[in-house]
C-alpha cells in the first residue's frame, strides 16, 4: 500500500499514532520490507516517507529494521 500512495505522490507522510501497539513482524515487514525487497534505497525511503509518531521507540525499532535490511540486503 505504501508503494502505491508513492505512485501518485512524491512524499508519503505515516502517521503511526492511535494505536496501542505495533508487532515487530508488521513494522519489520512493512518498513525493512521495502529496503529487503528492493524496492527502495535506503536514500529513496528517506526523501520519499516520513514517519510522525510521537513514541520514539516505535520510530527507533523501525529505524533498526531498516538498518538491519539495508546491511543484510545490498546488491
């Protein structure tokens, strides 16, 4: 879904707010998913989405799967 809004868009704002809890399998597969499947840089994930919440662990945790994808996943 998140590729999708990027189609017709150029920057895609999440807002992860308003809910009580997040599973490490959906953030991992939602977020380290793009970089893992390729289907972003770690560059383009950066220009293009930006992540509003106000629980930093959330956005940290999310920050680590990318990281993790990006090293594990390189050409």
């Amino acid at each position: 879904m998140i590729l999708e809004k990027l189609k017709a868009a150029d920057k895609v704002t999440i807002e992860l707010d308003g809910t009580e809890f997040y599973g490490a399998a959906f953030l991992e597969e939602a977020f380290g998913g793009l970089i893992r499947n390729k289907k972003m840089t770690r560059a383009e994930f950066d220009k293009k989405i930006a992540l509003l919440c106000e629980d930093q662990e959330i956005l940290d945790e999310i920050k680590e799967y990318i990281d993790i994808a990006e090293k594990l996943y390189k050409d």
